[in-house]
C-alpha cells in the first residue's frame, strides 16, 4: 500500500493545477512558433514569390522572343508546344527543350552586350 502512494504521489507533478501546467505547455510551444514564423517570412516566403514570378514568365513566352535558358544558352524562340519551346541558337541549330528550362526573357541592354 505505501508503494502504491509514492508511486501516486510522483505522477501528479508536485500537486500543480492542471490550469497551470497546460500555460506552461504553451509557453514552451512559443519559441516553436516564433521559429516557424521566421522561416516562413525568411525562406519559404520568398520563393513562392519567386516561383510565381517564375511561372509568369513562362506563360508570357511567345514566338520570336530572345531568351536565357538555364544552362546560359542565348537564343531565340521559332517554335513552342504545350510543354516544349524550340530555341534557335545559331543559324542552322534549333533545340527543343522544356518550357521549364528559359530561365529569362533577354532585354535590350544584355543584345548590345553580346554584339559588342
């Protein structure tokens, strides 16, 4: 019997309220959240940012635009698909790639760079 109330009187937590002890629950969720938080406004905000601009783009692409593809190709848009874009990159040399894979639309500015 005395067993059973040491055991008993161990798994109370000290004879807290059961008041107090679910505030301390919560305040120890606080640097949790807080931690969450500035990840999401530092990380995880920005690059949704980035991939809806990102998509844009790429539903802005047209025929005859000069583009960067992520592999640092220059070319010119002859040809698109659903899913596809023809980039010509020279006189007689066209690829086709994913949509996915231009990177940018090149301005004005980056073409007298490259003439120069």
């Amino acid at each position: 019997m005395l067993m059973e109330s040491i055991a008993w009187a161990e798994g109370t937590g000290g004879g807290g309220s059961p008041a107090s002890s679910g505030a301390g629950g919560f305040l120890s969720l606080v640097p949790f959240l807080l931690i969450f938080v500035i990840f999401y406004f530092l990380l995880i905000r920005p690059q949704q940012k980035k991939q809806k601009q990102q998509q844009t783009l790429l539903n802005a692409l047209k025929k005859g635009d000069k583009v960067i593809t992520t592999s640092g190709i220059w070319g010119t848009i002859t040809n698109m698909g659903k899913e596809t874009v023809t980039v010509q990159i020279a006189d007689n040399l066209k690829i086709k790639m994913q949509r996915e894979n231009v990177a940018r639309v090149r301005g004005e500015e980056e073409d007298k760079d490259k003439d120069a």
